[in-house]
C-alpha cells in the first residue's frame, strides 16, 4: 500500500489553506494531561437525566473511539476519516471547502439521484451541473465519460456518485469510478456515496482511496446499521483533505451519547447481528419488489442493491392511493427528473410486506423469490 501520494490543495479554496477553524477549549488545551478541567465553562455536577456524566463535557470533536472503531470496520485508517452529523453533513462540509461561494466552482450530479447533494450546493450558492443517467428499463446507467466532458467544460469540483444509488437501487463499478476519478484528478473531486454498500454485491473503493488521492468515499450508519435517528456518517478521503474539513465543520459535530451508541454498534457482535438484517433484508427485496410487480398500476420494477425498489407506475396517484388507503406510506418520486411516474418502497418487516401485499389485493408469499436481484455483481 502506497500512501505517500499527496492531495492536490489547490482543489481546496484558497482562503481555506490557512483557515484555522474555531479553537475550542477541547482543541487548544496544549499543556500536559489535565485532571481537573475548569477551561470549558461546563456544569461542576452532572444532570440527573445524564447520570453517568456522558453527556456533562463537550465532546472531542472527532472522537478517539468512535474513529477507531468506524475506520475498522471500513478497513481504512483514522486519520482517513471524517466523523460527521449523517454522510448528509460530509456532503455540505465537502461543498463548503472545495466551491467558492457564488462563483463557478459547482458539483456534477447524476439525475435521478439524492437531493442533499444539490440542496447543499444551492445553499452554498454554487452551480448544480446534471449529467443525467441512462435509464435501461431495468437499471439506470452513469455516462461516465459525459461526466468527464462537463467536468471539464463547466469548471467543476466535485463529481457526486451514489452507488447503489438512491431512488435507483443500481450500481457503478468501481473500476469504471476510478477511471473517471484518474481523468479529472487534476481539477476535481470525485465523491462515491456508499450509503446502501452493505445490502450490494459490489465492492467499496475504500482501498483505493491510497491509490486516488482525489477520491472520497461516503458512509453512514443511517442505513444497513439501523440508526438514522443517531445521525452518524463519515467521509474516507485522503487524510490532508480530512484536516482541513475537520477545520471547516461545526466545533463539537458528534454529540457524546450519540458516540456512545454508535461505538456500542460497532462491537463485533452487533456487527453480526447487522450482518444478519442486512441478509434478510436482501431476501425481502426480492420479495418487495413481486409485490410492487404485481400491482395492476405497477408497469416496471427496477432491479435493485439497495433497501429498497423504484418503481414505475401506470397511474402514479392511484397506486400511491391504493396503500395510503391502508396506513402505508411510499415515496412518490415525480419531482426528479425522468421519474415523471415512480415510486420508491422500502423494504420492510415481513409483516410490513404482508400489509403491503394485503392492500394491493395480492396473495401474501412467505418464500423469497429470486427473479429479480442480481447478487453476481
Ligand atoms: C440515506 C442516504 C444517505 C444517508 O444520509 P445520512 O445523512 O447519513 O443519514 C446518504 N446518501 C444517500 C444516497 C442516501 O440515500
């Protein structure tokens, strides 16, 4: 492993290079290890709903811990991490230190894809630059050498890929990801959002982040591991680009006993056991998405490596009237560009999907049927 190639700064704004971030009382103690901690103005005692103190100091900013923990189970190193409010927080500190505001450093997206990465563009004052998938009928296509193209063209600084990706459920190669990540090296970054990687057959770039110092990996804890409400997520990029984000985020990002339960989260046995609902959730998928297929008003269900199908609808109101009718919510899709008709339905409990089945009028099928993923990939 090489880790000697270095990150490109003149990505980074410049009035950024030497920015020193807030200096907090946690950040600029320097002298020899503190017993007693009176730097703060934190209470003397602790609350009596935080009994043990947890919550009593602020936290450190990129917890020792959690760090650790969170980059061993991604297979990367610490100091390759950023710790952050969800990967939704990532996406805004990335967009903040790489685009100036108002100016033409903008992102590229890939239309359909997640709305964060354009809303914390829009609120930075950036352009918003779509290189739309191809839709395949079964699968959406990135255009990878289009995205290069306007890469070019429009000056841009960050390329955002999800993959699998949100509301398609498909992925892109990684070799094809490095490949684009090589040709702008020299003017951008190319940021792979990997929150549905658990339920994929495809592998993470992680390990190639040594290799492609302008590449930068998204993770979250929202989604396989089941704490959305926790909002913990980091971004794995090049650790002289983490530094200068850790300087850019907010002073204390991760709330302590929110550490707590996600350290807690990464012990290996609850690692198995999230494992365990990442498996099942994968045979529900299939399941899910016979369910959708079999509604009338359903006309196309796209294949999959997420928690979750996209649908295409006949008559869209209807269908999502026909579950509504029965307490059950699913995301109406219409307002991204080319899903003009669809529905995205998560994968629930089996009881969820036999709700879900009932209000279609479709006949409940406890068995998996795999007709419709593609674990080979
Ligand atoms: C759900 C999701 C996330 C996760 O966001 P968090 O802020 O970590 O909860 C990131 N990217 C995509 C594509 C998602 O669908």
């Amino acid at each position: 492993m090489d880790s000697s190639l270095t990150f490109p700064m003149d990505l980074v704004r410049p009035d950024l290079h030497t920015f020193g971030g807030y200096s907090s009382a946690r950040t600029s103690f320097a002298g020899p290890l503190a017993s007693i901690w009176l730097n703060a103005n934190e209470a003397a005692e602790p609350n009596s709903v935080d009994p043990d103190g947890t919550a009593r100091r602020y936290p450190q900013p990129q917890p020792a811990a959690l760090r650790a923990a969170y980059a061993a189970y991604l297979g990367a190193r610490g100091d390759q991490l950023l710790l952050a409010r969800g990967s939704d927080e990532a996406i805004d500190v990335l967009v903040r230190a790489l685009c100036r505001p108002g100016s033409d450093d903008g992102i590229i997206v890939c239309s359909p894809t997640f709305g964060m990465y354009a809303v914390s563009a829009a609120l930075h004052g950036v352009p918003v630059h779509d290189v739309p998938q191809q839709d395949r009928g079964d699968r959406f296509v990135h255009d990878l050498s289009a995205v290069a193209h306007t890469v070019r063209s429009t000056g841009a600084r960050i390329v955002f890929i999800a993959s699998p990706g949100n509301p398609s459920g498909s992925v892109v190669e990684v070799e094809a990801v490095l490949g684009l990540v090589q040709a702008v090296s020299d003017i951008a970054m190319v940021v792979l959002d990997e929150a549905y990687t658990e339920f994929s057959g495809e592998l993470s770039a992680i390990p190639d982040l040594d290799q492609h110092p302008t590449l930068g990996v998204l993770r979250t804890m929202s989604k396989a591991h089941g704490l959305a409400g926790a909002r913990v997520g980091a971004l794995v990029a090049h650790p002289d680009l983490i530094a200068v984000l850790g300087r850019v985020q907010a002073p204390y990002p991760m709330p302590a006993p929110v550490t707590e339960m996600a350290v807690r989260a990464l012990e290996q046995k609850v690692l198995t056991q999230t494992a365990e609902r990442v498996t099942s959730t994968v045979h529900r998928r299939d399941r899910l998405a016979s369910i959708v297929a079999s509604h009338p008003g359903v006309r196309a269900v796209y294949t999959s490596e997420a928690n979750f199908v996209l649908a295409r609808c006949v008559d869209t109101d209807q269908v999502i009237r026909d579950v509504a009718a029965h307490a059950i919510a699913i995301r109406d899709m219409r307002h991204l560009p080319g899903l003009h008709d669809a529905v995205r339905v998560s994968v629930g409990t089996d009881a969820d999907l036999d709700a879900l089945a009932a209000a279609q009028g479709a006949r409940p099928d406890p068995e998996p049927t795999d007709t419709t993923s593609e674990r080979t990939r």
